[in-house]
C-alpha cells in the first residue's frame, strides 16, 4: 500500500518516539502506554485502517511542504490522540472490552491526551487559539456521535455522521494547514476528509459487523442489513436481534453488501483530487475496493451455487429460522 510504504522509515521513527515519551509515564503506566503503542504498529502487527490518524500530517505535506521534522512532532502527537479515544471508546463498550484494568487505563488516557497536546503546541504558533477552537469542533463532533449511538441508528447515506466518529482525525490536517499559513485551504480539505472518514466507517462496520450483532444500531452495514431484509423479515415495531443468518441472507440473497459498495465507491469518487492530498485519495479508494472485493467474491460464490444447484439448499438454509 503506498500510502504506507512510502513513509515506511517515518513510521518506525514515529512509533519509537512514541513508546520512548510513554516509556517515560509513571510506574506501571509507562510499561502500559508502551504495550498499546505496540500493538497498534501497523508494520508488526497489520492493522493499517488506523494508518490515517497518524499518517495524515504525512500525507498533508504534499499540499504544504512543511517537512518530515513537524509531519513526525504531529504524527507522534495524532497517535497519542487516537489511543487517548480508543481508550475512552473501550471503557464506554464497558469494562470487559477494556485491555486492562479501567482505572489505569483512564489515568493512562489522561497521559496520552497531555502528551498530544504538547506535541501539538510545538507547532500552533503561528494561531494557537484557532488551532484548540478546531480542536474543541472536532471533540464536540465525535462526542455527539458515540453519545449518540444508542437513540440513533446509524445511516450509511450521512457522510457526516459516519465521518463525525473519526473527527478529530482532521485536527491533523488542520494543524498543517494552519501551521503553513493555508488555512483557506481548510474547509474543502475537511470535506475531503469527511468523505473519506465515511468510507473508513462503512470499512470497519462491514469488518465488525459480527461483533455488533447485539446492538446493531450503531453499525451503517447493519443498517443496510435491516433495510433489505425488509418487513417481511424482521417483525414490525420494535425489531427482532440479529443473527448471522439475517446478514447472511442479505448478503446473498439480497445484495446488501453490493449496496454498501457502492455507497462507498461513490464516497471515495466525490473526493476532490483539487483539494485532497494524493495518498488520502489513495487511502479511501483501497478502503472502497476492499468492499467491493468482498460484494463480488459473495457474488462468485452465488454464481458458483447456481450452476452447481447448491443455491436452492443455501435459500433453503438461509430461510430456516
């Protein structure tokens, strides 16, 4: 993937100063901050959706030319950010989702959060207030999206609400922007950004859409799931759990991860290439065609039930309750 290959020598410079700074958190904190660094590594461990919280300053650079020293203080800082609301994220799905024990893990976040400030305020001279005015935008943003989840049932044509659940992944690009006297060039590259943040949304929410089964409402696929079951599937009023098997059946009998595919190819076309750096179009066009793949292999795979007559038994099976 190019829009980590290409900064794959920063990447280990950004990660060994990050696990240097928590190195240096107090007592026990210090060897926690470093084991989380460790297992987001997107070189060891292969996670690369949540390459765009930390490789956005990167990617920015192509529009502002600042240079690898205030990409890397800003991409340590963004790291930082991101564990700070993954740890917030995992205490709110409760404490058997949390890696550790929650009292360490919000002093640890508390942690995590001073440290980006402080790399972020290496680089907010040039209008310190307008950056954390940003900054609060983006927080009150993703607040309102996870505050929400439980009385609003996500909606996969809202590239606002999607994106508003990765907001403060923006600050990245806003710090740069500002930081090169660019700011004008700020609300079509947060449209950009939004665009693409949708995109990562649909992404994770088809990958996750196991684990969301018991509340389904927080998750764009599921949604789309409900949609093409139709009431003739799920019961009106309050709507029946989901199984594995309603996806299943909508998958293959009723195009639902088709669909969502083409919500996300349309997301990813309408970045503007004027406005976007090129590795955040990079980015969201491999994130749509990894749906994509998916919606065609479960298309392959009905094709090759159809001719070998296992479609009927699958219908069949999918149909049992």
């Amino acid at each position: 993937m190019e829009y980590i290959d290409r900064y794959r020598g920063e990447l280990l410079e950004v990660f060994v100063e990050a696990e240097a700074e928590a190195g240096r958190f107090p007592d026990e904190l210090g060897r926690l901050g470093r084991e989380l660094i460790g297992a987001c590594h997107p070189l060891k461990t292969g996670g690369k959706a949540s390459v765009i919280a930390y490789l956005l300053p990167y990617w920015m650079d192509d529009i502002t030319g600042l240079g690898r020293r205030v990409c890397r203080d800003l991409a340590v800082g963004s790291l930082f950010a991101m564990l700070h609301y993954s740890i917030v994220d995992d205490l709110m799905d409760g404490p058997e989702a949390a890696p550790a024990d929650p009292r360490r893990l919000l002093a640890l976040g508390q942690l995590f959060h001073a440290a980006f400030q402080a790399r972020y305020a290496r680089h907010a001279a040039a209008d310190p207030e307008r950056l954390w005015a940003l900054y609060a935008r983006y927080a009150a943003e993703w607040a309102a999206a996870v505050g929400g989840e439980p009385e609003r049932r996500a909606d996969p044509l809202d590239v606002r609400q999607l994106a508003r659940k990765s907001a403060p992944v923006k600050l990245g690009a806003a710090a740069m922007l500002l930081a090169a006297g660019m700011d004008e060039r700020l609300p079509a590259v947060e449209e950009a950004l939004d665009l693409a943040l949708a995109v990562l949304q649909l992404s994770d929410d088809w990958q996750d859409w196991a684990e969301d089964l018991a509340a389904p409402d927080g998750n764009a696929f599921l949604t789309i799931v409900r949609d093409a079951l139709g009431p003739d599937d799920a019961e009106a009023g309050e709507p029946r759990p989901f199984t594995e098997r309603d996806v299943k059946a909508a998958v293959f009998r009723r195009g639902a991860l088709a669909r969502l595919s083409r919500i996300a190819d349309a997301y990813a076309g309408r970045i503007d290439e004027r406005a976007a750096p090129p590795m955040l179009i990079l980015f969201a066009r491999t994130l749509a065609d990894g749906i994509r793949r998916g919606a065609e292999e479960a298309e392959a795979e009905v094709s090759r039930l159809i001719a070998g007559h296992g479609f009927s038994k699958l219908i069949s099976d999918l149909s049992k309750t």
